[in-house]
C-alpha cells in the first residue's frame, strides 16, 4: 500500500490544501515563505518522535476568528456540539492505495470502513481538535485589565488554554460516505499505520560555529540502539552482541588494577571520626555503556597518511552533508525494521538536501535516492521492500530540475487580499503538465535540466529571445529603476532572466500561466514580406524574406501569432484560452499593421505580457529588432546620414551590429543611453505588484491564507 494524497487543513499558511504522493519521490518546490516547511511542521507535531506540540500561532490566521465565533456562539446559549463544531481544527488526511488481493495489509485494515467491494482506497484523518469535556477551557479568560483590547487579552488567554482543551485525535474516513466515521481511542492506530522521520534543513555541519562537530559520529549510537533492539534483523542483533561482548571485556579489565588505583584518590573515611562510616568502604567501579561509547566518544575520522587521520570537521561540508543523510536514511531504514509491528507506510522529509553540495552532486542524490531504497532492502532478502515514500523540498533548480515534471508539487504563494491573509496553492504537475502536448513537455522539462532554469523560484521572470537581450538586462533594469520609487525598483525584486530563443517562447506559455509567475516575454516584431527569390537551379520561388518594418506583410514570430491568435483556437485539447495547444500553423497571421497597432492591454494576458518593438515617443518609425530598436532611440550613439528613410538606414546599421560585443559595449563600457520603449513599458509592467490570481487553463486550485507561515495546489 502507499499514500496516494495528503490533504493538510487550518495549519499556517496550509488552510486547505492537498498534495498528491508518488510512488517513491515527490519533489516540493516554490518561493519563501510559500508553505514548504508548514508541510513538514505538520506531520512532525502529528507523527513525528521528538515531541512537537501545537500552539495557538500553527493555526491559519483567518481560522484563528472561529475562536470568537464560538466564544459568542457560547455566550448566546447555543448547544454545545454547535459551539464545538464552530471551533477551528488541524487536520491532516491522508489516502491510502491497497490492492484488494493482499494477503496481509497489516495496520490498515482498521481503517477500511466502507462497504463498496470494488474499493481500494482507505482514509485516515488525524486532528488536532478540542473535545465535548475539555472545550470550556477556552471560554472563561479571566477580566481583561482596565483599558486593554478585549480581542487581544482573549488570543493571549487562548496561548494557556489551547494546550488543555485540544487534543489529537485519529479517525477512519468512509471514501463513499465522508459522514461515515470512526473514531479510535488515542493516537495508537497512526503510530501503527504511519512512521514519519525527518531529515531537516538545519544540520549543524560547521565546526567553526556554534554546535557539535562530530554530528555525523553521533548516529552511531542510534543505529547501535537500533540494532541491539529485541526486533531487530538478526544480523544487527549478531553484530550489536558482539559490540556489547567486546566493550565488557575491556570493562572487566578496567575494573581490576584501573579501579584500585582510582582507589587512591578517595578519602579514608574513618579518618574524619564519624562512627557510622567506620565500617564504610567507598570503591570506584568503572562501567562501559556501547551507546554511550557510540554517541559521545566515538568519532568518524577520514584516512590519512602514515596513521594520521583526519577529524570529521576538517572535511568538506558537502561531503559531511551528503555522508550525514545517507546515514540518517540508514537509521530510518533499520529503525523501521526493527519496530516489533512495522507501520504501513514510511514517509521521509527530507529539506534542502542541497546545502553545501556542488551542483552535479545535487543532481545524482535526487536521482539515486529512490536507488537508495533498493540498495537498502538489499540487505534483507527475506523481507519485503521498505515501503517508504520520499518528501523532498529544496531551493534549488539543480535538484527540481533533476526530478520529471510528473514528481513535482509548487507551492505558490500570492499577495494578501483585504478578508485574508496570503493565498497560497499547491499545485501539481502531473495534473498540469497533462495539458500540455507531450512533445512540448519534453522539451520544456529537457530545456530546464539543461539550463538550470529557476523559475519555480523567482518573484518574476523576464524571457528574452537572444544573447544581446540577456547581457544587457541587468543594465536595462538598472536604467529603468532609475524612474521607479525605491519599493517597486526590481533590483529590489528576486526577477529571473530567461534566454530561450523567438522559436520557442510560445512553448513557455502554459508552463508561466501554470507557475502564476508574473512574466515579461520581450520579443522581436520580425518583419517579413513575400517575394521571389532565385533559386539554384535558375528560376524563381516565392517565399518570406526579412524586411524592414515599413515593407512588411506580416510576422514571421510564432511567439507573437500565437499570442493574437483566436480564444477558441485550441481549446478543444483542454486549454480554455488555447495557448496550450496551439498549432501554430493553423493560426491564421494578422497582418504586420495589426501587430504593430495591438494595445498595452492587449499584450497582456494574466500574469504575463509580451513586449515587441513600437515606434519610439513622438515617431511613427517602428524597428524590427532589438539591434534597430536600440540604434533608433540612441541615434547619437552611431553615425549614420538619418536622411530619408531612417528606418531602413537604422536597419542596415543594425545588420552590421556584432551582437555578442555590442551587448558587452553598451553594458559594461558605455551605460549610459536610452531604453528602447517597448522594454521599458515592459520592465515598468513587471515591476509592479502582480495581478490577483486568476485561474488559468491548468489550474485547479486549493485556496490558503496565512500571514507568516505557508500553504497551496493545482
């Protein structure tokens, strides 16, 4: 069996949000401050070893009002299960797959209530919730003082009385029938269906910090502890005995002539004159605990030359990282065979395993870690396979990267409205990314794995066609922050430069409406016009050749036909605007003075906008490219006659710019000039607040809001 979907409700920013499972890995990906850690929080404080409780703060800021519903409800006279049902919760649910044919489902059966014989799907629900008999602790705060917010002093009585009257509770959900429930006395059913470990993003590696250096020396003993478990593999008991056998006989050692001379350093007693410990001996007896040995005197120490080892700290931290995980997935692994019942399930959290790994490192422990898995289970022939699911979350696009598009879950956070704190949403590709045609997905998740591409992790995104474009943007942001105020200047803005070329910006389409990023595609008009063109054989072919813009028939870019073309163009295949499965050779071209004519609204579309050249302030002139654009809003810059048909002269000017050595010019040598205008109208759009969230063609959306944690989904 395994955990299909996760359902978290009423926990930060995790209002009400669901995430499906795969089989081995998912990878959680998204900005600051969008809900990742919230998802791990969440499981800790339900199912995790360490004793993680929840406060008043872990409830999501808009359910934290029910307290005063119910409080009024309570006041009003109303019936208690009415109060109680007005009050907030924390759940998690979570939906089990099993095969109906299993000979033995283990801890599961308990939560398999329905009675549909075709169904293989059981639910488990655990809340955090107040009871019948304990709820009135949080109805009787004591007088606020003179003068003080009544709201206020009540939320600060809540941070006291929360503790007492809630509790966890788990129940079995019917899958036909949600009313239909079963409620069990005390947490024992989880802890039998599920096992959470956690591998988390602070691992203290730095010896030069504050914090133990020999982390990585300390799993010793809990895999030794492990080990010498009564359920334990034999293989482990064997070599825990053995452990045990070899540390006694250097105790018994110890205790003979060690032990008479420790003797020495104590006092004779009878020579302080006190009767009643005349006939008292004190005698030291030294004693050897493997666990302790393991944990606090035993080091992991790299080989060396001529016996000199070297400490644990003194190598690298990406090593040390690395090492430490892969033996923490050892604990977990022979800490879940060695529990007497082995829960259903094993869910791993495992946060930023980048940290301190170079990049290619960051890409083989994404792809090996379900390896790993086998690599393990290896080790116990006899025994079935370690049902464990991986939950990665990471910061980086070396590891998102690596990962297909069908494993990843984005967490999106958008701005707070006026009722609400932050929206948040999970979003999931494998639902997404089937709206988009195959061939286009390839090339999207190839383009990204090659690139680095980080738009899963930038407040913005500015997608440009070339190498000019994409050196001189950190100059071109620069420039037009100078007319900004300091809050919207986008230096200020985590905003992603993306090249990938006029071909292919249309494939990006529904990949940005998905992703909710608010994007700028800054593009080229590519003015052509039919002619007839000589052919090798002697004769004439009629074909579209490049143009100046005042020649021009049409675009020949598919990134800006695609744009304009119909709304109902394509929605047969699952896109409702038809961005996602545009064919572009079914778009019918609009003619070049349609293009050129399009207003700012009509360029915009959602969270993104295309930005293509326009004639500069106070001229009709329009360019076809960035090279012209630039020659005609810094004239000064380059010597040309300006006579009678400036356009075609700043054309052929531009066709003998070099572009690579141009870009590093005008953004390193000479800084100062002119933005050509349809980029700086561009870059002005991007620098503003993002438009509220809109569904788009591959959004299906659980909704969230919370001001300081994290939530969302597709």
């Amino acid at each position: 069996m395994q955990i299909e979907k996760i359902t978290v409700e009423g926990f930060r920013l995790l209002r009400n949000v669901e995430i499906m499972l795969e089989a081995k890995s998912t990878v959680i990906v998204g900005r600051n401050n969008s809900g990742k850690t919230s998802l791990t929080d969440v499981f800790d404080r339900f199912a995790g070893e360490d004793g993680a409780r929840f406060r008043l703060e872990d409830f999501s800021a808009g359910a934290r009002a029910k307290f005063l519903e119910a409080k009024a409800l309570r006041e009003g006279g109303a019936q208690p299960d009415v109060v109680l049902a007005a009050l907030p919760k924390i759940a998690a649910t979570l939906t089990f797959a099993y095969e109906q044919a299993a000979p033995d489902l283990g801890p599961l059966p308990p939560f398999i209530i329905d009675l549909d014989p075709g169904s293989s799907i059981a639910i488990a629900r655990v809340e955090f919730a107040a009871t019948l008999q304990t709820a009135h602790f949080l109805f009787d705060p004591p007088p606020a003082p003179e003068g003080a917010d009544e709201v206020r002093h009540y939320y600060r009585f809540l941070r006291e009385a929360v503790p007492k009257a809630y509790s966890i509770q788990v129940v079995a959900v019917d899958p036909t029938d949600p009313t239909n429930q079963r409620r069990f006395d005390g947490v024992a059913p989880l802890s039998a269906l599920l096992q959470c470990s956690f591998v988390r993003a602070q691992r203290t590696l730095d010896h030069s910090r504050q914090g133990d250096p020999d982390v990585i020396g300390k799993l010793l003993g809990k895999l030794f502890k492990t080990a010498n478990s009564p359920s334990a593999a034999a293989t482990d008991q064997s070599l825990a005995a053995e452990l045990k056998t070899s540390v006694d006989a250097v105790e018994q050692e110890i205790q003979g002539d060690f032990d008479e001379m420790l003797k020495g350093l104590l006092p004779a007693l009878a020579v302080f004159g006190f009767p009643s410990l005349n006939d008292t001996e004190l005698r030291p007896e030294t004693s050897l605990n493997v666990e302790s040995l393991l944990s606090d005197h035993t080091k992991i120490v790299y080989a060396g030359q001529d016996g000199v080892h070297l400490p644990e700290g003194y190598n690298g931290l990406g090593t040390r990282n690395l090492i430490y995980m892969l033996l923490q997935l050892e604990s977990f692994h022979k800490g879940y065979r060695a529990r007497p019942t082995r829960p259903g399930s094993h869910l791993v959290f495992i946060e930023e395993p980048e940290a301190h790994l170079h990049p290619q490192m960051q890409e083989v422990f994404i792809k090996q870690l379900n390896e790993a898995v086998s690599k393990l289970s290896e080790a116990y022939p006899d025994e079935p396979a370690w049902p464990v699911q991986f939950v990665v979350s990471t910061h980086s696009p070396h590891v998102a990267n690596a990962a297909t598009f069908e494993a990843v879950r984005y967490f999106l956070s958008a701005p707070p409205t006026d009722s609400e704190g932050r929206q948040t949403a999970v979003k999931d590709f494998k639902k997404g990314a089937a709206q988009i045609p195959p061939e286009d997905r390839e090339f999207l998740h190839q383009y990204m794995t090659l690139t680095k591409c980080d738009l899963y992790f930038a407040d913005k995104a500015i997608i440009v066609e070339g190498t000019t474009e994409r050196i001189l943007m950190p100059r071109l942001c620069s420039l037009v922050d100078e007319t900004l105020t300091s809050e919207t200047q986008l230096a200020r803005q985590y905003v992603t430069t993306v090249e990938i070329g006029g071909a292919y910006a249309h494939l990006f389409y529904p990949l940005l409406d998905f992703l909710e990023l608010k994007t700028l595609i800054i593009t080229d008009l590519d003015a052509v016009r039919w002619a007839d063109v000589p052919t090798k054989k002697g004769g004439t072919t009629r074909r579209l050749v490049k143009c100046p813009v005042a020649e021009g028939e049409r675009t020949s870019n598919k990134a800006i036909e695609v744009w304009f073309k119909s709304p109902t163009e394509g929605a047969a295949d699952g896109d409702a605007d038809g961005d996602a499965a545009a064919d572009v050779s079914e778009v019918t071209p609009l003619s070049l003075p349609e293009v050129v004519a399009k207003t700012k609204e009509e360029k915009e579309r959602g969270s993104r906008r295309l930005a293509y050249q326009i004639p500069e302030e106070g001229s009709d002139i329009c360019a076809r490219s960035f090279e012209d654009a630039f020659v005609l809003a810094n004239p000064d810059k380059f010597d040309w006659p300006r006579e009678d048909d400036v356009a075609t002269e700043a054309w052929d000017i531009a066709q003998g710019l070099p572009k690579a050595e141009t870009a590093l010019k005008y953004a390193i040598q000479e800084t100062e000039w002119n933005v050509p205008l349809y980029i700086r109208e561009g870059l002005i759009w991007l620098s503003e607040p993002p438009p509220p969230a809109a569904a788009s063609p591959l959004v299906a959306a659980g909704g969230s809001a919370e001001p300081e944690a994290e939530a969302g989904q597709l």
